[in-house]
C-alpha cells in the first residue's frame, strides 16, 4: 500500500534534499508544505501518514505544529529533521510525541534505520534523485541562491546553537536566518532585525578557502555582558573589564569556530582562521562595521540572532561575504547535496 509521506520545511532547497533522500523501494506519495499550518490542512486531508518535520518555520513552527497534531491526535507518524539539534529541541520533540530525531542534514543510512525500526519501510536503502535536482549556477534565480544559504547557515547555526547549548546549560533560541545581499556602504540593512544599540562590542574573524572567504562578527550588546559572564560562572566577575573581554572572546569562539565547522562539511571544504579581533569595546555599531568590508563591492550578509530568554540575553552573529564567493558557495552545496545520497 502506498504511504503519504508530507515533508514540511520553509526552505525549498531541504524540501529537495529530504525527497532526494528517500529509500527508492519505499511506495510512497510525496506531498509538501512550507510551514506547519499547511502541513496540518495536508494531513487532514490524508497526506500525511508520514510527516518529515522542520522546527523553525514561519507562521507555524515544528514545536507548535507537533502539539497540535498530539492535542488533536491526528493520524500522523512524525520524525524531526532539524538544523537545531540541542538536547531539550529533541528530549520537547520526543515528549510531543515525534518518534525520532534525524540532525540536517539528512543521513540516507540513518532515516533507513529510523523507517525500518518503526516498521514503516524495511527494504532497500538505496536513494536517487526522486525529484529534480537543485537549480544549477547558469540557471538559478537570486531567490534560489538565498533559500540554500538560509538553509546552509540554519543546519550550521543549530551546530553551533548546540554547543552554546552545553557551555551556558540553558536552551538557545534559534531564528530563521536574514539573508541580504547589498552594497558595502549599505551594511546596517543587514542587520535590520538588531535594535538601535548605543553601545556594543564585537568580535570579528576572518576565514578562507579556495574560492570562499569571508568574516564572521559577534555582536554583543553591553547590557548583556555582565549576564554572560555570570551565566558562565567566572570568578570575580565583579572585576568587569577582562573578565568581560574574556566572556565574549569565549562566547565569540565557540559560536564562530562552531558555526564555520558546520560550512565546511557542507561546502566540502576546509577554512583557514585569523585570529579573533575585538573590534572595539562600548561603541556604536556603526563604528564597529564601517572599516571591515570597505573594500568589497556588493557583500553577502546572513544575520542571525541567538537569545537565552531566561536569562534577557541576546547576541548577532554576521557572516559576511564578498559577492564574488556566492556562486562558488552555491555550486558547492549542490555538488555537495549530490554526493550525500
């Protein structure tokens, strides 16, 4: 009998990615939503035996959209494929009811294991392209090109999101990414979503490979640094000045080294790192951004605002690109995408 299987992520590209991924022997029906609202209508309408599903999603999210379908106890197996990969993401998820958990992106061998231990799908694990392959460089729109690199910097910022996760002991609120691409002298759009701010710090460092490189920037609010440093538990943190320095540089590492660990397994490739660099201490943003991508014509900018809010914390991280790199970023993914299964 065939199987209704409903894949529900906001991003085209990992909608492409899960079909692709998909065990060829499995008889299934594939339909798709782009938000939890429509994945609820579809399996309503019987399309959703199986619901592969996103957690952070526009309109509804997997959090919402997974306890709707438990207080309504719809007829629907679910498994998250999320970016977000933090322990209290998945101990919620289970809780709500999913069956399983799979970490962006998708593991063919792994989502074979998932299906044949809940005796859904037993047979072969073989997958090949069941839908069209992304979009190549000649023919792709600059819509196409921003879907992948949200979708790119969402599995890793929840790479990262989990290991700040385990440094702080509290959950980390993880958005969907701001993608912008603009002038060097347009930068502030960039940053669109980050309050005026008096006062901030930054950390910047710089990375590269062939053919893509680029610098990433933490940008902290100096209301927030006190918080961090307690959250982290410093000694003497009353002594505020290095130790405060000392928190960021910490934070900035972990989030940044995180982060462009997860790029490089997906781009297949490995970055070269500067030194971290505090731009400056208690200073206007604007102050902070002007001297550091002058230089580039157009720039790639992909915000991304991390929050404890248990603890009224928050902080930006900025990859900035040259324009030049999008191309190369994207026919990496692709490439990337095609090997994976």
């Amino acid at each position: 009998m065939t199987t209704q299987v409903l894949i529900c992520d906001d991003s085209g590209f990992a909608r492409r990615q899960m079909a692709r991924s998909i065990p060829d022997g499995w008889d299934v029906d594939i339909a798709f939503a782009e938000n939890g609202q429509q994945a609820i209508d579809l399996i309503r309408e019987g399309k959703g035996d199986v619901l592969f599903l996103d957690l952070n999603m526009p309109v509804m999210d997997g959090y919402e959209t997974m306890a709707y379908i438990r207080q309504n106890d719809l007829p629907c197996l679910v498994i998250v494929v999320s970016g977000d990969v933090q322990a209290q993401a998945r101990s919620k998820m289970l809780s709500l009811g999913a069956i399983d958990f799979i970490r962006k992106p998708i593991d063919n061998e792994k989502l074979s294991d998932i299906l044949n231990a809940y005796g859904i799908y037993s047979g072969d694990k073989q997958a090949s392209d069941r839908h069209a392959a992304p979009a190549s460089v000649d023919n792709l729109t600059l819509e196409d090109q921003f879907d992948a690199y949200r979708e790119m910097v969402n599995i890793a910022m929840g790479r990262a999101g989990e290991n700040l996760a385990e440094l702080f002991g509290e959950f980390i609120d993880l958005p969907i990414p701001n993608v912008n691409l603009l002038e060097s002298n347009e930068l502030s759009m960039a940053i669109a979503e980050i309050n005026s701010k008096d006062s901030v710090s930054a950390v910047s460092k710089g990375f590269v490979s062939a053919g893509v490189g680029g610098e990433a920037l933490v940008i902290f609010n100096d209301t927030n640094s006190q918080n961090i440093v307690q959250l982290l538990k410093y000694e003497n943190y009353q002594s505020s000045g290095n130790v405060e320095l000392e928190a960021l540089m910490d934070v900035s590492n972990i989030l940044i080294g995180a982060c462009l660990n997860g790029l490089s397994e997906q781009l297949n490739l490995s970055f070269s790192h500067t030194h971290p660099v505090l731009l400056g201490q208690h200073q206007g943003l604007s102050a902070l951004l002007s001297d550091n991508v002058k230089q580039w014509g157009k720039v790639m900018a992909i915000e991304i605002g991390y929050a404890i809010k248990s603890r009224n914390i928050a902080f930006d991280l900025l990859l900035l690109f040259p324009d030049a790199a999008m191309n190369e970023i994207y026919a990496r993914l692709v490439e990337t995408n095609r090997d994976v299964n």
